[in-house]
C-alpha cells in the first residue's frame, strides 16, 4: 500500500472520528433573536402612550436566573450570572404597555464546566469582563403573539461586551396578583456584539449563544 493511499485513508479515518465527536448545536432548535441596529431613546418615547397606572416590580433574585447555553465542535458548555437585577414596569395592567430593564454583572459569570473555562470566558477572548463589567437590556417594544408558542415578542437594547443593538425574541409573560413573570429562549449571534475569538482550528466555536431568562418580580417596595 503506498504512503500516499494510507495518508488518505487516515484522513477519512480522522474525519470521520471528527464526525462522531462532533456536537449537536444547542441553539439548531432555539428561536433566533433578530438584531438590528439600537432603538433611539427619541424613538422609545414617541411610541408612549399617556399611563392610566404603573406599578414596578423588582426581580426576585431567589426565583430568577439568567443563564446561557454556548457550544464548539465537540463539545457545549453552560452557566449563567449570579449577579443581576431589574424591574418589570407594568402599565395598565397591560404587558404590551409595559418594559424590562435588566442589569447583569458580568464577572459573576459561573459555569459548572471549572474554573479554566470560567476564566477564559471572562478574559479579553470573550466578555472581557475587567473592561465590560456590565451588561445591559432595555425593553422598547412589546407585542403580542411570539414564535414557539410563546405569549409576546420583546424588542428592546441589549448592550454586551460594549456593543448596543436591538434584539427582538419571543417570551411568555405572565401577570400573577403579586407579580409579572418571564420566561424566554432564544439563541444570539455572540459576533454581533464583537465577541468573535473563533477557536481552536479543529475545534472552532459556534457563534450562536442560546439565552435563557427565568424571570420573577415582586412589588418593589
């Protein structure tokens, strides 16, 4: 068998162990936010209409959590923050009327996968989380009816790793007598917010990042 014949061989062999490794895409099934240049706040205020009644709630942190799903060719990883805060600000009772806001610390980023990947992930590769400590979203938009069976559409300003821009996803937003909830999933483009470290060579790092939002609020006050 010549070296050339066995060199090929080899080759396929590889690939295809490649093949076998190879990890499915946690975010193939996840709706997909849609991302658009950021909505001036000019813009948010025309869309206001005169409030009858506003009530704000405050996330509870012990019911709550952000967390995210990121994955490579062989392998995903998760985690979540567990230093946030934000208020749902109801209006009307309506939650078409009403808007989010969410502050996230963005070296409270923890994953069970160790600390090696804890501290790349919030190196200059990734987050850069000594120059970007926080994370930001902003709620301008509203409506009803949402992809995957979801109660609303949520547009609103995601600022991350220094970047602002507009996001829209779906979410189920529930009133209860003491609160508003959300629940939300749906999958972002890390390069939209140049976040883009690409990775190893043969095992390169997906660009879409899923998002999980578990939000509980209570009366603020």
């Amino acid at each position: 068998m010549s070296a050339l014949v066995r060199m090929g061989r080899l080759s396929i062999a590889g690939l295809a162990l490649l093949a076998l490794a190879a990890c499915d895409d946690p975010a193939k099934n996840a709706s997909k936010a849609v991302t658009t240049e950021a909505t001036s706040s000019a813009a948010v205020e025309a869309k206001q209409a005169p409030a009858a009644s506003t009530v704000t709630y405050a996330f509870d942190q012990a019911g709550s959590k952000v967390e995210w799903v990121g994955s490579k060719v062989t392998a995903k990883h998760e985690g979540g923050f567990t230093k946030f805060s934000g208020t749902v600000t109801l209006v009307d009772g309506t939650p078409e009327k009403s808007k989010v806001e969410v502050e996230i610390d963005t070296d409270s980023l923890t994953s069970p996968d160790g600390e090696k990947l804890v501290g790349h992930l919030k190196s200059a590769d990734f987050f850069d989380v000594a120059k970007f400590p926080k994370a930001t979203f902003a709620s301008t938009e509203v409506k009803k009816g949402g992809d995957k069976g979801a109660s609303h559409t949520v547009t609103g300003n995601l600022t991350l790793h220094g970047v602002t821009k507009s996001i829209t996803f779906p979410a189920t937003v529930k009133t209860t007598p003491t609160g508003v909830d959300v629940d939300a999933e749906f999958a972002i483009n890390r390069k939209d917010f140049g976040i883009v470290y690409a990775g190893k060579a043969d095992d390169l790092i997906r660009d879409d990042v899923v998002i999980k939002l578990t939000i509980r609020s209570q009366k603020k006050g």
